[in-house]
C-alpha cells in the first residue's frame, strides 16, 4: 500500500512538473489563443475588468497567479536564469514592469529584480496570507498580483521584487529597435 501511494505521488509530482515546464516554454502565454483588447504596450489607462472577463480572456495559469494570487513553482520558470537585454511586461496587460538591467541571481527560484521601470508600474498592498507578513506588488494598469518586494536586494535599492514568471512577458531590445527602425523607415518612405 505504501508503494501504491509513493508511486501515485511520483506520477502526479512528474505529470505535473511536465505540464509546467511545458508552459515555461511557450513564448508567451498570452500567445496560447487567448485574446486581451487591453493588453497594450503603450495604453496606460487603468484597466478594469471584473474576474468573469479576465477567466475569459487568460490562460488558465496567468488567471490562478494574477487573479487568484497563486504561486508558480520555483525555478519553473523561463526568466528566473535569462540574461537576454530587454524589458518585462505585465502578461496579462501589456503594462511595463522591469528592465532587464535591475534583473539579478537572488537564488529564491523566481526572477528578481531591485526596481520597477517607474514608481506607477508597481502599487503595493500588505499581505499576511500564510501566516506571514509580506508586501504584494501587483501591476499599476490592471491591479493583477505579481509577487512580493522583500528588503533583502542588492544596491542601489535594497529591494528584491520576487516576481511570478508565468505573469511576465519580455521583449528584447534587438525586437525593439527592429521595430523602431520598421517604423522610422515607413516614416521616411511616407515622406518623400
């Protein structure tokens, strides 16, 4: 009986790890069909929608850490040990959070950052969930959970922003400045 159950939990722990680790290699999760009209790299009006829409408008995995303040599991997720130069959005509104360069190896086994991209991208709450006292982060445009912001980071802040990876989305700066440049192109062939 004890092999039947340890065996049981063996199976559940890698089916469950697989199904993680399978959407720590998606693109995006916004990626996965699931369509957002107020997922907007530039908007920065509040976006306020009630949780029947976002459970409609997200993937499963976004709408538990966004909306129901779940938790990935450490080290699931792809930006935890990404390098790559860029900026991290919020996946379920497009909202600017981190530049990559305040991105740091915090060992806690979810990406980490020491300062927002701006002092409106982040808005704080007390938590004592878990019989613990923390401070939440959540985005600054749709109000989703993040993570938490801890005192123990690296200068110049002090801070650790302990983010969720499945609430993130990344867009390297090379992506970027293609873009940029497509556009200024068009401009200059438009103005001829």
């Amino acid at each position: 009986m004890k092999i039947r159950a340890a065996l049981a939990y063996i199976v559940f722990g890698l089916i469950f790890g697989l199904s993680c680790n399978n959407n720590s290699n998606n693109k995006s999760l916004m990626d996965n069909n699931f369509k957002n009209p107020d997922y907007s790299h530039i908007d920065t009006n509040k976006v306020v929608v009630n949780n029947e829409e976002w459970k409609k408008r997200l993937s499963p995995e976004v709408y538990h850490i966004a909306r129901e303040k779940g938790t990935e599991r450490p080290w699931s997720s792809k930006y935890e040990n990404s390098k790559e130069i860029g900026t991290y959005y919020c996946a379920v509104c497009g909202n600017s959070l981190f530049e990559s360069d305040t991105k740091f190896e915090s060992g806690c086994g979810w990406p980490s950052f020491y300062k927002p991209i701006s002092k409106t991208s982040i808005i704080y709450a007390q938590d004592g969930s878990h019989g613990m006292q923390r401070t939440e982060v959540m985005c600054g445009r749709c109000g989703s959970h993040l993570g938490h912001v801890f005192n123990d980071g690296p200068p110049p802040t002090g801070l650790r922003y302990c983010i969720n990876g499945v609430v993130l989305d990344f867009a390297t700066a090379r992506a970027a400045e293609a873009k940029y440049n497509s556009g200024q192109q068009k401009n200059q062939d438009g103005n001829k």
